[in-house]
C-alpha cells in the first residue's frame, strides 16, 4: 500500500494542461495503425489548466478526433475519407461492373466472345452470380430508360467536352452502339464518373490501370476496338485519373485475340 501511495505521488501532475474528450458519434473505419476495419469514437475535446489533478481553467478547444476504439490511437478526422475494406471492395466490384456494361453498350452484345469477357470481368469482381441474361437485361433497361438517355445536343456537348479531338470526329458520324445506345453520352459518362472518381484516389496507378484493361480486354474481344468502343474507353481513362498518352498505350497494348 505504501508502495502505490508513493507511485502515485510520482505520476501526480502539480499543474498542468489535460484535454478533456467528449465522444460525439461512432461508427466503423479503417484503422491505419491495426490494418484493417474498426468501430471508431469522433471525439471533441478542450484543453484545461489542472492543479493536482482538478480542472480549474479553461484553455480553448481542440481539433476533433477519430479514436479507434481497439488500439485507441487518434487520428483527424480526414481518415474517415478512407473507405473501409468492406465499402472498398464494393466500389471495385461496382466499378468493374459499370465498365464492362459501357463497353458492351458501345459495340453490343450480338458477339458471344464479347458478352463470355464481361461475364468474366464481372464475376471476377465479386458478382460471382452474375450471367449473360443479367447483363443483357441490364443493357435492355439502359436503352429503354429514356429519361436517362442524352439527346441529340446534351451527346454533342458530352463528347466535344470529353473526349476532344476524338470525340469531335464521331459526332459527324453519330457512332451509336449496335444495342441503341449512346454509348459516349451524358447517361453512361454520368454513371462512369460515378462509379469510377471516388474509387480512383485509393487506387494505385496500376489498379486504375487495370480496370481499364478490363474495359479493353472486353472491346477487343471480337476484333478492334470500334470508334464508339475507344470513346468509353477514353472517359473510362479520365474517370480514373489516367493520362490520355497512359490511356492510348494502355487501349494499343490490348490486342485482338486473332
């Protein structure tokens, strides 16, 4: 007894500064430190003047934190904008998904090598359920979602905005996909965005790479790339940060399987 009197004694601040948190949500997270998915504390908190361990005097406020409720470092509050593990794979298997069904928008789906490489793509993503008749029944619904489609002018804007000089060129010939779609237009570049922006920062340069791939891989899968099939490709490459140089030698590295 007299031993831990005298430890404390020891660790006992006279005067000092102490933060007092106060927790003000939870949730899960990635947690740098522990490697992997979390429950997290959002904390706020003020700095206090203590005298022998009482708070008498007020110091301000800190900037909030995000404690990790199993190792309990702390972090800013900037960490939460790093997906979990869990939401990661998700937005990978959506990503994988929106672009195999762009490139199947742009060239169709009337070849079956072309609709066996996106059934590939996609169940190797993660929807391992996924079949042809899903797929096409996914195309079916785009085409007849009408109020999603782009009109002649919104297309002509799109593409002169998006893809340049490229898209420039397919405007006089009006390359829409052999299902109806059109494939470089406000509806599927929306649905390419989205899907792809907020996957791309978390991404090293060769996983962005590789969904690209994919997108080509399905292209080319009977025969070259057609004008309509280059342009998703390109908004694919601008969605995920790539360079329009890295995007052209990445889509020429892809060749036709015959």
């Amino acid at each position: 007894m007299v031993h831990a009197q005298a430890r404390r004694g020891r660790d006992l601040c006279v005067i000092g500064v102490r933060t007092l948190w106060r927790t003000v949500g939870d949730g899960e997270f990635f947690c740098p430190d522990c490697g992997g998915d979390r429950n997290y504390r959002r904390r706020t908190g003020r700095r206090r003047i203590v005298v022998l361990g009482l708070p008498v005097l007020p110091r301000g406020p800190v900037a909030p934190v995000v404690e990790c409720a199993a190792c309990g470092c702390r972090f800013g509050t900037e960490v939460l904008d790093h997906p979990t593990t869990t939401r990661f794979s998700a937005m990978l298997r959506d990503a994988v998904h929106t672009v195999a069904l762009a490139v199947l928008a742009a060239g169709g789906t009337d070849s079956p090598a072309v609709r066996q490489a996106a059934v590939g793509a996609v169940r190797a993503a993660g929807f391992t359920d996924c079949g042809e008749e899903q797929l096409l029944e996914l195309i079916e619904a785009l085409a007849a979602d009408t109020g999603r489609l782009p009109g002649a002018a919104a297309y002509d804007a799109e593409v002169a905005g998006a893809a340049g000089a490229a898209g420039a060129a397919l405007q006089g010939g009006r390359d829409i996909g052999r299902d109806g779609l059109d494939p470089c237009g406000t509806a599927l570049a929306i649905e390419l965005h989205e899907a792809l922006e907020p996957l791309a920062p978390h991404l090293a340069p060769t996983g962005r790479e590789s969904i690209l791939l994919q997108g080509a891989r399905i292209a080319v899968a009977d025969g070259p790339y057609r004008p309509a099939e280059r342009a998703v490709l390109e908004t694919v490459g601008r969605a995920l940060m790539i360079c329009p140089d890295d995007t052209a030698r990445l889509m020429a590295a892809m060749r036709a399987p015959f």
